[in-house]
C-alpha cells in the first residue's frame, strides 16, 4: 500500500503540470506569440531528442533493433495515416489544426508509458522510484509548456489547451495504477510501447512542427534552430546525467 501511495502522489503532481500553460494568462497576445514560437522550437528539438534519446533507445535494451525500429516505423505510419484522416475528417475549414490532436494523443501514450515506469521503479524501491520522478518530473515542465505552446499555434484557445493538456497528463495516474496491478504484464509490454511512441514523437516533431519553422526568416529563423538544438540537448543531457 506504500508503494501504490507513492505512486499516485507522483503521477497526480506529474499531472498537475498540464496546467502549466496557465503563465499565459498574464502575457500580452504579442508576448505570447513570441514565446509560442520559441517554446514550439523547443519542443521540437525535445520530441526529436525523446524519441531517439529515450523511448526508441530504452526499448533497443529490451528488444532487437529490427524488431524495435519496426514497431517505430509502424508508430510514425500510424500517425501519418491518423493525421491523414484528421485532415480529412475535421479539417475543411477547420480552426484547429490536425497536429494539434496528434500532440495530445502521443503525450498521453508518453505520460501512460511514464506511469508504468513509475510503477514499476517504485516497485523495486522508494529511492529507485524518487529518482525515475525527478527525471522524468524534470523534463516533463519544459515539454508541457511545449505541448500547450503546440495547442495555441494549432488554434486551441487558452483554457481549452490547458484542459486538454491536462487530460493528457493525466493518463500517467492510468498507467501507474495499471503497473501496479499488472507489473509482470505491463514490463513486458512496455518496450514495445516505447518504440511505438517514439515513432509518433518523431513525426510529430519532423512533419509538423519543424516544417513551420522553415517560414520564419532572418534572425528568427536562426533563433529557432537553436532552440531546436537546445531541446535536443537538454534530452540528451537528461539522458546522460541519470545513466552516468
């Protein structure tokens, strides 16, 4: 019981940072936009970086690299197609852009994969448990700004972005319960899972949000690679500090 108590703890704090669009509220529109368009940047670089540093890299650990980079092109397909029928479904005359429902429901594979790693960390030991939160508390703020950011530039309004980031979030409480109750069954599917979801992080991120880098100009555009190269590097910093 003090195991499944930790576990909700963390993951319904995890879920709390859904919310952390709510420092928008006290930005001017022309403010916002400009962050919108450095968070979008950087959110890039850190699916880029997640996909490839960290889901596609853990699942490698467990499976072999055919099978592992198979299931990943399956996930990058699947939200091709997804995107494909969201485009078709939603988006004559839409105000929402498509990615914008592709972001939401890669963040929740994420954040359900990160309860089940949660659970199973927290199984093993509170301490191994209190280290697998910070690490993945510590990258999960900059990328929820980063989602919200995603929402706002795909023509979500501000509380409807925060709810649904939220919602998103929330499916890391879904994940820990379900480690919990079925670790055996759950650890062995989580690699699979991972190399799926990195295949979506990675089109996300090389479909839809770096092809609209491409139409800023001048000091704008070189500012946004940076940012892009900054979220690559703070997953791979990430990566390297809680392995060494």
């Amino acid at each position: 019981m003090n195991t499944l108590f930790w576990i909700l703890g963390v993951t319904i704090f995890n879920s709390l940072l859904g919310f952390a669009g709510v420092f928008s509220l006290w930005f001017r529109e022309t403010t916002l936009n400009k962050i919108i368009k450095v968070l979008v940047a950087f959110s890039a670089g850190v699916l880029l970086g997640g996909g490839f540093f960290h889901l596609l890299a853990e699942s490698l650990d467990h499976l072999n690299a055919m099978l592992a980079f198979g299931i990943t092109i399956v996930g990058f397909l699947f939200f091709f197609v997804f995107e494909g029928y969201l485009h078709w479904h939603r988006c004559e005359k839409c105000d929402i852009h498509p990615y914008s429902y592709l972001m939401l429901i890669g963040d929740a594979i994420h954040n359900f994969i990160d309860g089940l790693v949660l659970a199973g960390t927290f199984a093993i030991s509170v301490p191994l448990g209190l280290a697998a939160s910070l690490m993945i508390l510590g990258h999960e703020l900059p990328q929820e700004l980063g989602v919200f950011a995603v929402l706002i530039s795909g023509g979500f309004e501000k509380i409807r972005a925060m709810l649904y980031s939220f919602l998103a979030q929330s499916t890391c409480i879904l994940g820990g319960i379900t480690g919990f109750l079925f670790f055996g069954k759950a650890e062995g599917f989580l690699p699979y899972l991972l190399s799926f979801a990195a295949g979506g992080f990675i089109y996300l991120s090389s479909a839809d949000l770096i092809p609209g880098m491409h139409k800023a100009e001048g000091k704008e555009k070189i500012t946004s690679f940076v940012w892009l190269c900054l979220g690559l590097l703070f997953m791979l910093a990430i990566k390297i500090f809680f392995e060494a």
